[in-house]
C-alpha cells in the first residue's frame, strides 16, 4: 500500500453517557447561539456602511472589503477547521473559533481606519469557520437520534435567519446607538455561548488521518480565488484581469484537486461522499437555493429603502413575514422528515419559494404598495422553512458519524460560495438592464433580477425530485 494512502485509524470510543442529563432544548441553544453570531455578521454591516464610510474616510474599495474580508476567510477555512476540529476535538476547535470570533470582533469595534476594520473582518471570518459546520456536528451527536431531525431543522432555520438578520439588526443598532454596537453585540453572546458549549455539548474526535496540506491548498485556493473573482466582478468589471485571472485559476484548481482527491483516503474532502445521492442532491440544493434566495433578500432591502423609503430598520421589520417564517416551520419540518421523505418537503418549499421570486418580480415592477409583498413574504419564508431543515437532515443522513464534520463543512462552503454567488449574478442582472440605485433606477431592472433567482430556485426544486421520497 502506498504511504499516500494511508489508511484512517478507527474512530475512538463514544463519549460515555453523563451522569446528569442535560435537557435537548439547551443542547440545540448552546449549539446554535455561536452559529447564530457567525451567520448574522455576514451581512450585518451592509445597513452601516455609509455611517462607516464618513466615519473611517473608507473608499468606495475598502467598503466592498469590510464585506468580502470576512466572507473569504470564512468560506475557505471551514473545511481545513473541522480537519482539525476531527484531531484535536469538536468542541475544542469551537471554543477556539468562537474565542477568536469574539477578540476580532472587539478589534473591529475598536477600529479607527478602513485598514484595521478589514483586517480584524478578516480574523473574524476565521473564527465564524470553525463555528458554522462544527456546530451541526456536535449537535447532531449530542441529541438523541429520534429528536435529530427536529433539532437539525430548528439548526438550520436559526442558520437562514442569522443571514436573513444581518441587514435588520444591523440597521436597528446603527440608528439607535453606532456602528461599533454591532460588534459589541458579540461579547455578551460569547459569554454566554462558552458555558453553555461546555456544559451542554459533550466532547467528540473524528478518525485519526494524516493532514492534506496540499489538498487544502488547491480546494481551498479554488474556494478563494472564485469567490474574490465573483464578488468583484460588477465593480471591476468581468473582463478586468483581476477579477477573470481568479476566476480562471479557481476553475483550473477544483480539477486539480479532483484528481489530487480520488485515490487519497486522507483527502481534505474525501471523495466519497459524493457516491451518497443524499449529499449531492442537498449540496446541488443548497447552492442554487443560496443562490436565488439571499441575492433576492440583498436587492429587496435596498428596494423597501430607496424605492419605498424605509429607513434600514422599518425595511428589516418589514421583511419580517419572510424572514422570522422558517424559526417556526423548519423545527416542524424537521419532524415530518420521518414520515413524509425529504422529496416532498423540499419540493413544496423550493416550489414556494420559486412562486413567490416571480411574484416579486412582478410586483416591484409595477411599483405596488407593501401591503402587496405580505402574501409572497410569507411563502417565502415557509419555503425556506421546508428547505433548511430536510436539507441540513440530507446531508448527514447515511453518513457515519466520523464524516459529519466534513460533510457539514462542505455544505456550509457550498452555501456561503452560494450567497456570494448570488448576490453577485443578481446585482450583474440587476446593472445590465440599466439598474441604478435611485428611487427610478429600478424599473425594469428588478424584474430580470428577481426573475433571475426564480430561475436559479426553480433548478433547486427540479434536483429535490431526486432526493428520497418516504421509507417503507
């Protein structure tokens, strides 16, 4: 056998059952309330940054960064974080993520230049990696399996409603304290976080494998330099060499590094769980979902605000129908997985929501009052309820426990390149058919937009008929 391919070494013995039960709903909140923070500061800042900009003197450039540092550092280390959370613990490599989470996140409320502020963005979105997939991990092996299903759903509506969040939250705090209060917030939800995790989460190892630096060079690489070309692509332009040469490269890496992965056991991302249809199909799911769904939140904040006249935090209220929705729907959906199959549930959501981004579409296009966009909100956010929950359940289910870290850190990499993805075809959309960002500039350019992520939506649904239906 060839020393490449080393064999894993059994996974170690399962924690022994505690003396003292700790009740389910406190294991679901000591999991979910760090995931909560890392998700919600993805897009907290987009509702301060003109606040920031006169503040800091920042550049129309290094506004994008307070954004882009953080999804990038985010996005390309979850997968070599729960490596490592499998070597040295799950919950250990959480406590650290959410212990460096929290120090960047007082260096950023402490920022006094646009420099500073992108660097400690950038640390913070190395913290909030290894919080997002380890969360589910220790999640789902710290509830009892028949509660799994429920748990994971009321995991993944929390997940969705942190990003749906940011934009409100982070509106509420500007208007009535300042854009430092948005960091700040996270201290107190740390402390609070830590205990729980210690006392709630039991600790948890993965099999012993040789690390694949290599490996995280090219996929992670791949992650990175993709998700640096998509989300300069509308300000630089798609044909500027920094922004196709990434782009480029990115696609030259993921090949590479399937070729690097298929005879490698100890691959970053082993290859193997693709053969599960149920990891694919979700994965496949979850990024054109991303897709659709989080660039049509981004174009219809600004909307309720520039065309509607909102402020910030009366359009994040607003949005309310749609994005408070799936915290009720996804628990429930999640106890139904068992009875009615992933194939329905999903269907019937992405079919929701497809309706409802075509409704948009129509709606914004005809400058209709916001008592029109009530009925669509709430279809949207009971479809992103019937999607979060059975879709996080898929892609863990048939796997052995040894691969939910991974697994988990996939499907969060995929989700989060999806909301980039978004975010960045919609806006393209958006511009190309002569959007601007004035109260007129969105008439006839929002439709194709909207229309646009319906499409992206409406692919999702048509891959959830390939997922399982009810078992016999």
């Amino acid at each position: 056998m060839s020393t490449l391919d080393t064999p894993r070494v059994a996974a170690p013995e399962p924690v022994a059952p505690r003396s003292r039960r700790i009740p389910v709903w406190v294991a679901i909140v000591a999991a979910s309330l760090p995931m909560f923070m890392a998700t919600l500061d993805n897009l907290v800042m987009t509702s301060a940054l003109p606040v920031i900009q006169v503040d800091l003197g920042s550049s129309v450039g290094q506004l994008s960064w307070f954004l882009n540092a953080y999804t990038l550092t985010f996005a390309t280390f979850m997968l070599p974080a729960a490596t490592l959370g499998d070597r040295l613990g799950r919950r250990r490599m959480m406590l650290a993520g959410v212990t460096v989470f929290t120090l960047a996140s007082i260096a950023s409320a402490l920022s006094t230049s646009s420099e500073a502020l992108i660097a400690a963005r950038a640390v913070q979105g190395l913290g909030a990696a290894a919080i997002m997939p380890l969360s589910l991990t220790l999640l789902a092996a710290a509830v009892p399996p028949a509660m799994r299903a429920a748990a994971i759903g009321i995991w993944g509506g929390v997940s969705g409603l942190g990003v749906a969040l940011g934009p409100v939250i982070g509106g509420a705090v500007v208007e009535g304290v300042s854009w430092q209060a948005i960091f700040w917030l996270n201290v107190p939800v740390a402390v609070v976080a830590v205990p729980l995790l210690l006392v709630a989460i039991p600790e948890s190892k993965g099999a012993w494998q040789r690390l694949d630096p290599i490996g995280v060079l090219l996929l992670g690489g791949a992650v990175f330099l993709g998700i640096w070309g998509i989300v300069h692509g509308n300000d630089d332009g798609w044909s500027d060499p920094l922004v196709l040469g990434p782009l480029v490269l990115a696609a030259v890496l993921l090949p590479a590094y399937v070729v690097w992965a298929r005879t490698r056991t100890y691959a970053v991302l082993p290859l193997r769980l693709f053969r599960s249809r149920r990891f694919s199909v979700a994965n496949i799911i979850f990024l054109m979902f991303t897709l659709g769904m989080f660039g049509t939140v981004f174009l219809l904040a600004q909307y309720l605000q520039i065309v509607q006249g909102y402020s910030p935090l009366e359009a994040g209220i607003r949005t309310l129908p749609w994005t408070a929705a799936p915290m009720v729907v996804a628990p429930i959906a999640g106890a139904l997985v068992g009875r009615v199959g992933y194939r329905a549930l999903l269907f019937t959501g992405l079919v929701l929501q497809t309706v409802s981004l075509v409704w948009f579409a129509v709606i914004t296009e005809n400058a209709a009052d916001y008592s029109s966009f009530v009925v669509p909100l709430i279809m949207a956010g009971v479809g992103m309820g019937l999607t979060f929950a059975p879709g996080a359940s898929m892609v863990l289910d048939g796997l052995p426990d040894g691969d939910f870290a991974i697994a988990s850190s996939a499907n969060s990499t995929i989700r989060e390149f999806g909301v980039a993805l978004g975010i960045a075809v919609l806006v393209a959309v958006f511009l190309g058919n002569g959007g601007q960002l004035t109260p007129s500039g969105y008439d006839g350019a929002i439709g194709p937009a909207l229309l646009t992520g319906a499409a992206a939506v409406a692919v999702a649904a048509v891959a959830s008929l390939f997922a399982p239906g009810r078992r016999g």
